[in-house]
C-alpha cells in the first residue's frame, strides 16, 4: 500500500504564513470608491456566499461558510453583512470593514436571543453618512438573489445601477502579491495531482483517490478547494465537472483527475487524462497524444502582447484535422475562483492581446464526440494547468506534472 504519511513527510515545506496585507484591501477599497464617484454613484453593493465569494472576499477578505454575506461600500464606511453565526468568524477574517448583522442574512428558522439586527435602510444611511439616490451593484446580477435586490430598493427606495464591471476588471489585473498567492495554491495543486497519480489503480473507489490529494491540499496549508476533487472513471469519464463518487475503477478504463486548491482566497486548477493500470490502447493513447500536443502547442501562444484568440484557435485547428472540436474555450481568467470570474475569458472570437499582470487557466477539454476510434459515450478528455503574465511580461507555467501523466500510472502498485 501507498505510505502516504511518508510522502507528506518529504513534501517541500510551504510558508503558509505569507497573505495578502490588509494595505491592499484598504487600496481596493480606495480604488473602488473613486470608480463609483466617477460614475456618480453614493454607494456599492456586493454579495458573495460559499462557492461565489470573489466580490466580498477581494473587497475584505472575508471568505463565507454557510452564511451568505454582502459588503456597503460607501464615502463614510465600509459595512460587512451577514447572520450571526458567521460573526466571529468575519471578525476574525476581514481586513477591513465593520461587521453588521443582518436578519436577511441569517440561517432561516434559527432564533438569536440577544442578537441586535439592523436594517438595511439604516445601513446605507451609515455607510454613505445620507440616504443614498443611487447605488452601484457590484457583483454581477446573475449571482446576486432576486429576492435582495429587491429587498434593497425597497428599503432604500434609491435607482440601482449596474456597476458589475469595476470589479470583474479590477479583479482581473492581478497585484504582485496575488501572483504569488496563485503561485503558492498552484504548488499545493501540483502536489495533489502527484500524489493522485501515484495512488491511483484499479479497484480503487474514486473518492479513495480523491481523499489523497485532500489530505495533501489540507496537510500544505490550502484554506479550502476551489472545486471538488474530480475523479471521473469509464462511463464517467463524460461527466466533465462530475464530483469523485463510490464507483470502483476498472481496469484498462480513462479516468479524468482535477484537483483545485485555494490559498488566501486565490485558486489554482491543475487536471489529468490517465488510463487506470497504465495501460492505454491505440485508441486511448492516440486522443491523449493529439490532445495533448494540442495543449503544448496552444500554450506557447498565452503570451505578454499576443492576441488571446490565437490561444485557442492553435488547439482548435490542430484537432479540427482530426474532426475533433473542443468542447469549451481554451482560456479563463482565475482568481477567487478555479473558473466562473466573469471575466477575461480568451475565446476563438477575442479581440484583445493578453496584458501583463493576470492569471489563467489553460484547459483543452474534449467530451461527448467520437474521436480515434472511441465512441463518443467513452470520450472524457481535459489537460488544464494554471499560468501567469507577471508585471515585467513573463509568462509562467505553475504546475510541473507532465502533460502525458497516464504513463506514470503502474500497471500494478506495490
């Protein structure tokens, strides 16, 4: 059996004591209030929860659990909302602000003696100094509740105007500082995906794959996952973001891994085609070879000044030879999430050339087509690995598992 308290033992330390410094969220905040007085606009709303907490938690490094949460950012104040179940924990987290409870917020059913709620008239009233006449929606309507931005109108009677925006491109520029906290989850990353691949055999239940690189995110100091461990195997392999389940893994079968951990807040994705024993046949091995070459060939055009179509459209016209067409854009913008930032994205249709200072996900995807020879119900493919533009212009690979990683998978594990 795999000695797994060995491997961790010689696992490179990681100094889990660097973050990002609360002078940079008071310079977010700055920033942001200039942009909303540019446009005129008294105040900014912002909404996050668990698995969407990239608004509140750049705004103040406030990352949620289970409770739901919202930032005022106004001239006078800057307010954190939320129930009070997750008071404690935002005071001990958020790097500026002032914490409110809210009864919106808060877990349904639950009573809270003792509790002081506010409203959220007053709240905006607190955060701008005056009742507000306009306020700009920072996080992108599709994430925000209906029910509370209607709750806001209501109670401020003020125009609400999208301003989605300033954050979906202030996020995207990425501080020096946030580089190196994508550098770091990206570390912690890669080492999941070894261990994954070093554990990974026949007869194995996918969750028992997935619990090692769990423990390794844990154990190097990853606050928490960009997205469930992904271990999808024959049949499943076509799930594409499928979560790791009891199904035990046959022989001769591919096996799409994804690992994602977050460190600070910031995540990193790294994702492997293998085939379980090591094994693959001429079909198998021909979509991952061509695949892959795809990828390698794709990823040398994510570079400072080039045109961000041209990341794509390299991976597309090499496996259009094939007939093969990719099932999703090549590029997204990462950060507070492994994927979903709303913006950035690099699509075949782009018009724009990549910038310095950002971060991305490179994923070349292939599901649901028939392709050398394997049906399209056996056909599950992803390469993905995480790259940086840093401020002087220089791209970089973070992730040092081979691409071809099915040919490190045993036939047998001793």
């Amino acid at each position: 059996m795999f000695n797994l308290e060995e491997y961790v033992r010689r696992l490179p330390q990681i100094d889990v004591t660097r973050r990002v410094p609360r002078s940079e969220y008071e310079a977010r905040i700055r920033r942001v209030r200039q942009a909303l007085r540019r446009r005129g606009l008294d105040a900014g709303f912002a909404y996050g929860n668990e698995w969407r907490p990239g608004d509140t938690g750049w705004l103040t490094g406030y990352d949620p659990h289970i409770e739901s949460t919202a930032c005022i950012v106004g001239p006078e104040k800057v307010l954190v909302l939320g129930g009070p179940e997750g008071m404690y924990f935002a005071l001990e987290t958020m790097q500026v602000g002032e914490y409110r409870n809210v009864e919106e917020f808060k877990i349904p059913d639950e009573d809270y003696p003792g509790i002081t709620f506010h409203r959220l008239d007053d709240l905006f009233t607190e955060a701008c100094g005056r009742r507000p006449r306009t306020i700009g929606l920072l996080t992108l309507k599709a994430n925000v509740p209906q029910s509370m931005i209607e709750l806001i109108q209501k109670a401020t009677r003020a125009e609400l105007v999208d301003a989605s925006d300033l954050l979906l491109k202030m996020r995207y520029f990425k501080s020096p500082t946030e580089l190196e906290m994508i550098r770091t989850a990206a570390t912690i990353t890669s080492w999941a995906m070894d261990v994954m691949l070093k554990v990974i055999r026949p007869g194995m239940r996918e969750l028992e794959v997935a619990a090692y690189a769990d423990f390794v995110m844990k154990w190097l100091g990853a606050d928490r996952l960009g997205v469930c461990t992904q271990v999808q195997s024959g049949p499943r392999a076509v799930t594409l973001i499928g979560r790791a389940t009891n199904r035990v893994i046959r022989e001769g079968e591919l096996v799409g891994l994804g690992v994602s951990a977050r460190y600070d807040g910031l995540a990193a994705c790294v994702r492997r085609t293998v085939v379980a024993g090591g094994k693959p046949n001429e079909h198998q091995r021909r979509l991952i070879e061509e695949a892959t070459r795809a990828f390698e060939l794709s990823a040398k055009k994510f570079r400072y000044g080039a045109p961000a179509r041209e990341v794509d459209l390299t991976a597309r016209r090499y496996l259009r030879q094939f007939g093969i067409e990719m099932f999703y854009s090549e590029v997204h913008n990462a950060g507070w999430t492994e994927c979903q930032e709303g913006y950035g994205a690099a699509t075949q249709h782009s018009r724009y050339r990549f910038p310095k200072g950002i971060a991305a996900q490179l994923d070349v995807g292939i599901y649901g087509v028939d392709a050398f020879g394997l049906p399209a119900s056996q056909v599950g493919f992803t390469v993905e690995d995480p790259f940086i533009i840093d401020h002087q212009g220089k791209t970089h690979r973070l992730t040092w598992i081979p691409t071809r990683a099915y040919k490190l998978v045993p036939a047998t594990t001793s």
